[in-house]
C-alpha cells in the first residue's frame, strides 16, 4: 500500500504544480495580454469589452482544472487526516484552496457572466468591477493555498 500512496502523492504533487502554473500563466501572462491587444493588433480592433469576454473563457476553462483539483485536494487531504497525518499549516492551506477554488468556479465566474450578459455598460459597473476585483484577491488566496500545500506535501515527501 505503501508504494501506491507514494505515486498517489507523485500524482498530487505534480498536479498541484500544474493548476498553480496554470493559475500563474493566465493571471501573468494571458490576462496582459489579452488586455492590451492595441500593442499587436492596432487600436481599434477590440475593445476592452470584447478583451474581457476572451479572458472569461480562458477563466471558465481554467475553472475546470481548479476543480479537479479541489476534489483531489479533499480526497487527498481527507485521507492523510483519517490516517492521522494531521499538519495544520496543511489544514488551513486546504481548507482556503478548496474555498477559494469553489468560489471562484461557482460564485465569481457565474456572476462575470451574468454581468457580462447585461452588456458592455454592465461591465463598467460598481458591481462588476467589485465583483472582479474580489475574483482577483480570491485567485490570489487560492494560488497562495496551493503553493503552501505543494511544499508542506514535498517536505513530507522527501522525509
């Protein structure tokens, strides 16, 4: 059994590196991109609108992943705790990585949506632009979480 839960924890730990990756390209590289399409395209081709509605979709497709990895995260974690391997910097960093994963895949992006269905002037809202700066922060918290878990899990590993 032993065996198996080391390539268990191989496979966690290597998609904890992936999702965080993932999590750091899109919100350092994808969204400035995205956002400042004038710089390769001309002005004029896009607008931040249309900008916003591209990134969503990187951010609807990203959601996929976090929660795959919240149910890994529970599942994972879940068991370590029943085995008694109890940690709790590991506890806490779970807990805000399964929170925040869920809120950003079941209540921030829902409301995006919606906000952007109601149109551009929709999007430039006090509601929308709250909304998408407490997605920001949340996303911030669920990278932190992520990146704690990853290295508590490989200093557990590599004892």
């Amino acid at each position: 059994m032993k065996k198996y839960f080391r390539i268990t924890t191989m496979v966690y730990l290597v998609l904890l590196g992936i999702i965080l990756g993932a999590s750091l390209y899109a919100g350092a590289v994808v969204a400035p991109v995205t956002f400042h399409t004038e710089k390769w395209l001309g002005s004029g081709v896009l607008t931040q609108y249309q900008e916003g509605l591209i990134m969503t979709e990187n951010f609807i497709r990203l959601s996929y992943l976090v929660n795959l990895l919240v149910v890994a995260v529970v599942l994972y974690e879940g068991y370590k705790y029943k085995k008694f391997e109890r940690d709790t910097i590991t506890l806490i960093a779970a807990f805000f990585a399964v929170s925040t994963g869920l809120m950003f895949g079941h209540y921030y992006l829902p409301d995006i949506l919606t906000m952007q269905m109601g149109g551009e002037a929709m999007t430039k809202s006090e509601a929308f632009i709250n909304t998408h700066k407490g997605s920001e922060i949340n996303f911030k918290i669920f990278s932190a979480a992520v990146l704690v878990l990853m290295i508590r899990n490989m200093q557990k590993a590599c004892k």
